[in-house]
C-alpha cells in the first residue's frame, strides 16, 4: 500500500518516487547487514575458534580472524539473496516469513527447553535433535506437492457476459485426501510441529548416548566429580528444588577441599 500511495501522490514530482525507494532500501540494507554481521560473529565464536583449537592446538589469534569472518558474512548474504528467489514460490509474504520462522525457531525454542528445564539433556543429544528438527521442518515446510489453498464461494449474479465453450478440456483434479497429511496441515502450526520433534528426540538421543557413555553431560556441573550444579543454568523452581536435593548431602574431605575453590 505505501509504494501504491506514494506513485499516486508524488509520481507527478520528478525524483520523489526514486528518494522514496532509495529510502526504503538504507533502512533495509542496514537491517541485513547487521544480521549478517551478527551472524559471521557468532559462527566465528561458537564454531570456527573451537574447531581451530581442536585442529591446531592453540587459540586462534585476533589477526587471523578478519578472512574468516569476512567470509562468513559473504556466504549468509548469499543464503539471504537464495532466501529471497526462494520466498518467491511460497506465496504471500506473511506465509513466506511465518514459515521459516516456523522451521527454524521452532527447534531453536526446543534447544533451550531441553536446557532449561531438564538436566539429562547433553550437547550431542541435543544436537542431534536439533539437526533432526531443521530436518523435518525443511522438508514440511518446503516440500510437497501441496494441496493449493481453498477458495470462497462466490456468485455470478447479474453478470452479463456469454462465453461459449466448443472444447472442454481433461483434467484431473485432485482431491485433497490425495495429499500426505503432513503436507495438509497449516504453516501455522510449523513451529510447535519442530519444537515437539527436537524436544522428544533431543531427550530420548541424550538418554541413548548416555547410556552408551557418548556423553558425559559435564558441562552442567561446576566439579570434576559431578557434584555441584551451575543452578544458573536452569529455571528458577528446578534450580531451587536441585539446591534444596543437594543441600543435604555429605562429601568426603578431599572433595570439598576442591569443591571450596569453585
């Protein structure tokens, strides 16, 4: 509706429309440019520094950081422009973006419900749901073939144009129970579909690769003997019902002198 105001008010005036799109475009440009910047910082932190200690055996200086991050930010300005041909093929623009929020944030609020409110949840476990969630919403999401949207009913009353139709031509119109029922439901209902996946099987993974001792769960402990919480991990009615479990239990000389340095 603004561009469609804009040409009917200001197209008269040379230059207005063009100001007015060059506009829109800025505060566009520096929406992106910071997400995509965002973006490269916490790949370089989270994923890059880690996996070059792991490889090299040393931090990765401050100097060899400019590459990698620049790089980075020009392989999410590409997923950017993709996303955008992309959202081309999914009809309006409010399921376009529900849709990807929907199989991208739905896992994400799955990541840090395993985290906060359960403490058997482990990095690989979560992982592993958190992959198989992107995984499945991607393919509901952005698959098919989908049933095309129903249309209302409307009347021709008091139309007054005759057409005649010598040939009438064979289709074959399929009926909506064709469809996977998974390919039926509504883009609403993406986030809490994903959420409910990567909470499940981020759980039951963790369980399994705990079992087969895969994964420690080391890193909600503040102790080497796996005894002291890091409450601040966890909501506040689980962090204090942990507090009032531990409180009561006894450790031998040796541990608590460690467990006085923490």
């Amino acid at each position: 509706m603004m561009p469609l105001f804009v040409i009917d008010t200001m197209g008269k005036y040379p230059g207005l429309a063009g100001l007015f799109v060059s506009g829109i475009f800025s505060g566009s440009l520096s929406t992106v440019s910071s997400s995509v910047s965002s973006l490269a910082a916490v790949t370089l932190e989270d994923y890059l520094k880690p996996a070059y200690m792991l490889v090299m055996k040393k931090p990765m200086l401050e100097t060899n950081t400019t590459l990698p991050s620049k790089i980075m930010a020009c392989f999410y300005g590409l997923v950017c422009v993709g996303l955008a041909f992309l959202a081309g093929s999914l009809g309006g623009v409010l399921q376009a973006s529900l849709t990807i929020f929907g199989v991208v944030g739905g896992p994400l609020l799955g990541v840090f419900t395993l985290g906060m409110f359960t403490t058997k949840a482990n990095q690989k476990g979560v992982i592993s749901g958190f992959l198989l969630g992107l995984v499945f919403g991607f393919s509901v999401g952005f698959g098919g073939p989908k049933p095309p949207p129903p249309v209302l009913d409307f009347s021709i009353d008091g139309c007054i144009n005759n057409a005649t139709i010598t040939s009438i031509p064979s289709t074959h119109t399929v009926q909506i129970e064709e469809y996977l029922w998974l390919y039926r439901v509504s883009y609403l209902w993406y986030p809490v579909m994903c959420f409910v996946i990567t909470l499940v099987l981020g759980y039951v993974l963790s369980l399994i690769y705990e079992v087969l001792k895969l994964d420690n769960n080391m890193r909600i402990y503040k102790d080497n003997y796996k005894l002291v919480i890091n409450y601040d991990l966890f909501i506040p009615p689980l962090a204090k019902r942990l507090r009032s479990k531990n409180s009561n239990v006894k450790f031998d000389p040796e541990v608590n002198k460690e467990l006085n340095e923490y």
